[in-house]
C-alpha cells in the first residue's frame, strides 16, 4: 500500500476563528436537546417495542407474500387492523411453517397469528380467542376410495411439516406412513402427480391452491376435523396474549372482523359445497309460515290441556280422599278385631290376680313360720326373705299394668268405632285430651323427653262428638311429635277457659322446626304436606278443620322456621253452643304443621 502524506494544517485569523465559534453556538440552540425543555415524544417513539409476529409464507387465503414478496393474507389484514385499533408496532415475518414454529419456541418470534389449537400444542403454546374455524380434509385423487382418518393406517399421507394434522398422525398412531413436505402446494403438486395416496391438509388453502395451480384431478373426499384457530404465544405470556385477544375483541364488536373475514374467505367458503347460509334462510321463512298456520291448533291444544290436567287432577283428589276413607274404615275394623281379642286376655288376668293376692295372704303364715323355724329357704328361685317383701309388689303392678292394657283397649275401640253425625254430646275436654295422649304415649315418647300435660281445673262442659275432638287432638299432638329434631325438644299441652269469650282452649307447643311463611295459605288444603317422602298424606289438618269447623270453634296457628309452632285450639262451651251452624265471620290464621300426617 502507498502510504499517505499528511498535509499541513492551514492557520485561522482571529476575525475567522470567532465567526466559526458564532455558528457553533447557533447551532446548538436551534437543535432541539433532550432536558432543555423539549418533549422526548419522537425519542420515545423510536424506541417503542416492535413484536414480531410470525406466519406461514404460504398458506392462502390465510397468509402468504404476495408477488412483490409483501405479507398478505386474511391474518395479515387480521393483524394489522389489531396493530391499529391498540396503538402497538408489529413486524410480520412470513417464513416455512416449520421454522416460525421453532421462532416461536426459541424467543425469536413472539406471537403466531394463525395457529390450530389442540389439547397437546397447550403443554407448550397459550390461545387467544379463535378468529376463524379451519376445516381439514383428506384430499384424494379422483376416482380414488373415500376413507376416515382411522382408515389411513398403513397408506402414504402427505401433510404440512409442524401442521396441526403431522402432530395428530403422530400423537394418535394412526399407523400411516406420514410423507411431511413444507407447504400445503407442495404435499397437493405431489399427490396430483401419483405419489403417494392421499393428502391430510386444510381444506380451504387447498381448494384455493389447486385452483391456482390447475390440480383440478384432485377431490376432497372425507372432512375429519374442524379445529378453532387463532394466536398462539409461547406459554406463560400472558401480557401479549391479552392485547391481541383484547385487539380480536373490538374489531369483533365494531364489525370489522367479520369486514376482513369475508373479504379474503367468503367467496371460497360459498365454493365450498352447499349454501348453508341460504338453506336457513330459506328454512327460516318455511318455519315462520308453519308457525303461523299451526299457532292456532297449539294454542287450542294448549288449552285442552289445562283442561284435562285440572279435570284428570281433581278425580285423583277424589279418588285419594275414597281410598284413604276406606283405609280408614279397613283399620277401624281391624283396630276392633285387634281389641277384641286383647280384651279377653287382659279380663282373664284381671279376674285371677285378685285369686292369687288371696292365696298369697292365705300361705304367707305357713311360710313365715317354716322361715322362722328353719331359716331361710328357696321360693320361686330366690330366697324367701326376699320374694315376700317382692310377691305383693308384683301383684299389685300386674293388676295395674293389665288394668292399664284394657284402659288403652277401651280407648282404642271407642276411637274405631263409626259413630253418627250427632253433636249432642256433652263431654269434658280435659278427659278427650287424656285419652288422646294415651293412644299416642309411643309416638311421644319415641319423639321426646320432655312432654308435660297441664289440665285446668275450672273447664266447663262442651257440647259436639269427643270421639272426633279427640281425632283432632291426636292429629295436633302427632304433628308436634314429628316437628321435633331431637328427643331434648318439648311439647307441652294445656288446658284453659276464656270465660271473657265463653270458649274453652287447649294449646298445643313444640319447639321442632317450625313452619315455612309461603306454607301458610296452605294448611287446610287437601294431601297437602311436607312430609310428602316420609308417608305423610296432607289429609290430617284438612279432616281436623272440618270437624271444628262443625263445632263452631277454630284453629289458630303461630310459628316461625326454627322458633317452634303453638297451636290453639278453641271450642265454645255448652251454653253458647249451636252445633252443625257455624258462627258468623269466624275467621282464624291457619298453618300446616311440617308433620302433617
């Protein structure tokens, strides 16, 4: 090389040098310095974040380049339109599907604008939203056989390298002899020129490129899957995932997004087989018109329903209330067969006990002198000293027991028997109130502890038919037993007169479960319950407001869910007193017990 000569530097004048320092000084105001004032907007603007996205450089409609090698395409369009309407900067790189895929995996691309989505691309990949449905389908060449996927097993399949049908063949072992090549023109170029037997592919780039390409020997002849598809990020980017999905959001909501979908895949979707479109507007119009002449005929329907449904409903009513009355009459016969033959026993027992207490006070001097004169011995296998302290004891709780047993006897026949519609007996309420907890004591001891009867002493008599006042009495008790949640909840009974209204009361308190507000109204309808899956038939308040209802008193009923129910039943006394007329503006507030039976 030939070295250079430095040449020598020429002296300014003074008059030159400060002129030269002027300009220098001019120059630096008029350039705008970061921190002297000026806004940093253009600074900040060059160094905006730029995301690249990537895509398949050739996949039409989708994405492709164009002849002057610029990015086109549905997801291009797709893209920059999201670019626009969230103020961020994009680069879009349209390579081999392979290699944007690898981009993806390795940071060098941040975001796939049109990826398939499957379960096992999830492990690696996170889905926005998808912006389009992509078909795919088995392409065959003509006159060849139709087959499904699970037929390929043992066929040459041509399919894209990465695409969404190369990992399908792969993760579920078809068992075909997958044949990748680069792009979709590629693997349709090779099965339209004999090699090997069918094409795996998407179905409108296909129809599109064998268009293009004038493949017209090949046939789409199985459509196997329609897959969601959209933008894809590496897993765990999140930030850039919600600002494409946020993007894909507004241009759905402005209209664009559809703008942009029909524009690049419209046309070859309405290529693509039947007019599906136009098939349900015109089935639209066929169902309105049949709607309009067979709107008539369900309404009329409709109204014979309710017909039949209110008529079929109250016949079962009828027949519930029949078949309950017969069961009734079919247990008050067995209830006095029953008694009947337990009668006899217990008379039997009553006549002899008495034989035997005087027998016992025949032998016990005989016994007591042998004790004295030989000491204690043997007697009903124990010691004499014992049994004679126990053997009147024992005779005397047999006699009350069997006493007892014909008390309950009695009672249970005279509540079987059919007695008239007369309500001219005079009765003490007090008595009907025993009897009726005798003939329930199981039911309430199995369902509390703590039950207490009080009996005023001043009740005056009342005038109706005890036997059916005690019916009403037993089926309050026996709704308060099933009300209690558990055996340390009372029920407590009492007796009153409320001589200011010349009536006689008995109040009926359990501290269960109480009873619902919306219940209220109901009480007294027929088979109503909410006992309905424990075998209660909603027939026992109803009955019970009748009969009072014929006695011209009333049942008032008080209760809040969890606080207990108190009801009060209210008869007149005999002076006041009309039986079968029922007063005038008699009115009471009603409730269905939880238990009714």
């Amino acid at each position: 090389m030939k070295a250079s000569r430095a040449r020598p530097c020429r002296r300014l004048s003074p008059s030159a040098t400060r002129w030269m320092w002027r300009l220098a000084l001019a120059a630096c105001l008029v350039v705008p310095l970061p921190g002297w004032g000026q806004a940093e907007t253009g600074a900040a603007n060059d160094t905006r974040e730029v995301i690249v996205v990537g895509g398949d450089h050739y996949h039409p409609p989708y994405e492709f380049l164009d002849d002057d090698g610029e990015p086109a395409g549905y997801n291009v369009e797709l893209t920059r339109a999201i670019a626009e309407v969230m103020g961020i900067e994009v680069r879009i790189e349209l390579k081999p599907w392979s290699e944007v895929r690898r981009g993806l995996e390795r940071g060098e691309i941040d975001i796939l604008q049109g990826m398939s989505y499957s379960e096992a691309r999830t492990e690696r990949f996170d889905f926005a939203p998808p912006h389009a449905i992509v078909h795919q389908s088995i392409f065959a060449r003509r006159g060849d056989p139709v087959v499904e996927v699970e037929e390929l097993r043992g066929k040459e399949v041509i399919v894209q390298r990465g695409d969404i049908m190369h990992d399908y063949l792969i993760e579920h072992d078809i068992g075909a002899l997958v044949i990748p090549v680069d792009t979709h023109a590629d693997a349709l170029r090779a099965l339209a020129a004999g090699q090997h037997d069918y094409a795996l592919v998407a179905n409108l780039p296909a129809l599109y490129l064998s268009r293009e390409l004038g493949l017209t020997n090949l046939v789409p002849v199985a459509r196997p899957f329609s897959l969601r598809y959209g933008y894809a990020v590496r897993q765990g980017d999140a930030n850039l995932l919600a600002k494409f999905s946020e993007g894909l959001a507004i241009l759905k909501n402005t209209g664009r997004h559809q703008a942009i979908y029909d524009k690049w895949l419209g046309p070859l979707e309405g290529r693509e087989g039947i007019p599906w479109q136009k098939v349900g507007q015109i089935g639209a119009a066929l169902s309105a018109l049949l709607l309009l002449i067979l709107g008539a005929i369900v309404i009329w329907n409709r109204m014979l329903k309710r017909e039949v449904a209110a008529r079929t409903e109250e016949l079962r009513l009828h027949q519930q209330q029949l078949i309950q009355a017969d069961k009734m009459a079919s247990l008050g016969v067995l209830v006095s067969g029953v008694a009947h033959e337990i009668n006899n026993p217990s008379s039997l027992l009553l006549l002899n006990l008495p034989v035997l207490r005087d027998a016992w006070a025949d032998a016990e001097p005989i016994l007591e002198a042998h004790y004295r004169a030989h000491g204690d011995f043997p007697f009903g296998g124990l010691p004499y000293s014992r049994m004679r302290e126990e053997i009147p004891g024992m005779i005397d709780d047999m006699q009350e027991g069997t006493r007892r047993i014909k008390r309950i006897v009695g009672d249970l026949k005279d509540f079987a028997r059919q007695g008239g519609d007369a309500l001219g007996e005079v009765f003490d309420l007090n008595e009907v109130v025993a009897t009726a907890v005798r003939l329930v004591d199981n039911s309430i001891r199995k369902a509390t502890g703590r039950f207490e009867a009080h009996y005023a002493d001043d009740l005056p008599p009342l005038v109706g038919n005890a036997q059916r006042i005690e019916q009403v009495v037993i089926n309050l008790v026996l709704n308060a037993c099933q009300a209690l949640e558990c055996p340390t909840q009372s029920i407590c009974l009492t007796t009153r007169h409320d001589r200011a209204e010349g009536r006689v009361l008995l109040e009926v308190y359990d501290e269960g479960r109480g009873i619902a507000p919306e219940a209220m109204h109901r009480l007294t309808d027929p088979f109503f319950t909410t006992r309905r899956e424990c075998g209660g038939t909603g027939l026992g308040l109803s009955v019970s407001a009748g009969i009072v209802s014929e006695h011209q008193g009333s049942l008032t009923f008080d209760s809040r869910p969890g606080h207990g129910t108190r009801v009060i039943l209210a008869l007149p006394t005999a002076k006041r007193a009309t039986p079968g007329v029922a007063p005038a503006g008699e009115t009471s507030n009603r409730e269905q017990e939880p238990g009714t039976p």
